[in-house]
C-alpha cells in the first residue's frame, strides 16, 4: 500500500503542479476556509488512482467525505496548504496515507514545486527519495526551530495557541507558520523542523506525517503525552529528545490568563 499511496499522491501533486500558475476559480466553505478549483481536480485524479490500484478500498477524502466500507481505508487530502496555493505562495503539497483499523501503515506527502516525494511504512523507515529520513536530535528548545498552524475552526481556542506561540518565540531558536500541516510533518521527519504542534486537524491532515514522523525515530502524541488519535484534532510531534519540552510549554500556557 506504501506505493499506491506514492502512485496517488504524486499524480494529485502534478495536477497542482499544472494548475499552479493558472488562474484560481475560488470559493468559501467556511469563514475563511477556502476551496479551489485544483484541490478539486488533484483529489479526482488522486480517487481514480487508488481504484485503479487498489479497487474497494475505502477512501477518506477531504472534499468528497468517506467512500466505502472496511475497516481499511486511504485517507487523502489533494491540496494541504489551500490558502498558500491560492496566493502564490509556493508552500503546499498533496497526502495520501493508508489506514488499517487503528494504526496508520503508509504514507506519502508530495511537495509538487520541490519535487520532493516524502514516504514511509510500518518498519520499513521513512524516506525522501532514497534518502533514510531522521528526526533532529536537539535536546533543547534553545537549539529548535518549532512549527504550529492556527485552526479555521476552534477559534476559541486561539488565545491558548497564540500563548504557546509566544512562549515558543521566548525560548525556541525559531517559531515559524508555514501553511501546511502535511508539509511540517515531513520536515519534521526530515530534521528541517525540531517540533510541530497544532489544534483543528482532521484526520488528512495528520495521517502521513504521524507513519513518517515516527518511521524518522520521532514521537507524535496528543498535547497530553497520550498517543495520537486521527480524530483528536490535535498533535504534538518532535524527535525523542525534545518532545518533552514541547509538551511542557503547551500544557503550561494553557493555564496562563490569555490562553483562558
């Protein structure tokens, strides 16, 4: 299933790639949630792919909902990283990932601009290319470069985020807002990013980083150390030696008055 999540994943990142630097036929499915016409089209060719390699298989898909039945399914989102695509801004790539009963087996996210093509499976490693993937080793927040995004939904809970966000930007290296959940999770397996943390994910947004991430020798967890559930809607991810620290910051500015 790990190459049918390539095969997958890489034909809805050329129809991204191809559509990039055309004009956007854009629209609203929430507040400030958007939808293009390319999250539309990679997802039709990313759907077509896996029945033509792997018919009967469910499917979770971010714009057409769940198809099928099983216990087994692939779970995709053509486009991480929509608002990015819709301006310009070259930071987005497409997931697919494959689910069986609880634990995610393989995954695969595609950068399309880079050409970059990061893939694992259950206790086969984590891979760009035929590169072996390793998360960083940094021990301290002082040595880190930390990544987050903020929630379309949840906004409530944006002032715990933005505390966190603050205590990071205190004590880490480096905070940063790329865009795309998928994307800072392969960074994170590939060591460019030392932690990851985020709220209002859903489940395609999470399921390759969480193979990819933990293939690369890292932990992703819930914000309490417990083990990640796709339907948790939130994630803490980072190398063995800092997710510890990540989660104290988290846990602690919750508590603050602005996270209240």
């Amino acid at each position: 299933m790990k190459e049918v999540c390539i095969a997958a994943a890489q034909a809805g990142a050329k129809v991204l790639r191809d559509l990039y630097a055309r004009p956007r036929d854009i629209h609203l499915k929430g507040r400030i949630d958007l939808v293009t016409d390319a999250d539309e089209a990679s997802e039709e060719i990313v759907l077509r792919t896996l029945a033509e390699l792997a018919p009967g298989v469910k499917i979770l898909a971010e714009e057409s909902g769940e198809h099928g039945k099983g216990d087994a399914r692939f779970i995709v989102d053509p486009l991480d990283g929509t608002t990015n695509y819709a301006h310009g801004i070259p930071l987005f790539s497409c997931t697919v990932a494959f689910q069986q009963g609880d634990t995610v087996l393989a995954g695969c996210t595609v950068d399309p601009l880079r050409s970059e093509v990061f893939y694992a499976a259950r206790g086969e490693g984590a891979w760009l290319g035929d590169r072996r993937l390793h998360v960083s080793h940094a021990r301290e927040l002082v040595e880190a470069v930390v990544c987050t995004g903020f929630p379309y939904t949840h906004r409530e809970r944006l002032p715990h985020m933005m505390a966190a966000f603050n205590r990071f930007t205190e004590v880490a290296q480096g905070t940063r807002r790329l865009g795309s959940a998928a994307l800072d999770l392969a960074y994170v397996s590939a060591g460019r990013l030392d932690g990851f943390w985020e709220i209002g994910l859903a489940p395609w947004d999470v399921a390759a980083g969480q193979v990819l991430v933990e293939e690369a020798g890292g932990l992703v967890t819930r914000f309490d150390g417990s083990p990640l559930t796709l339907d948790g809607r939130e994630i803490a991810a980072a190398g063995p030696g800092l997710h510890a620290a990540i989660l104290e910051v988290i846990t602690s500015t919750a508590t603050l008055p602005s996270a209240r």
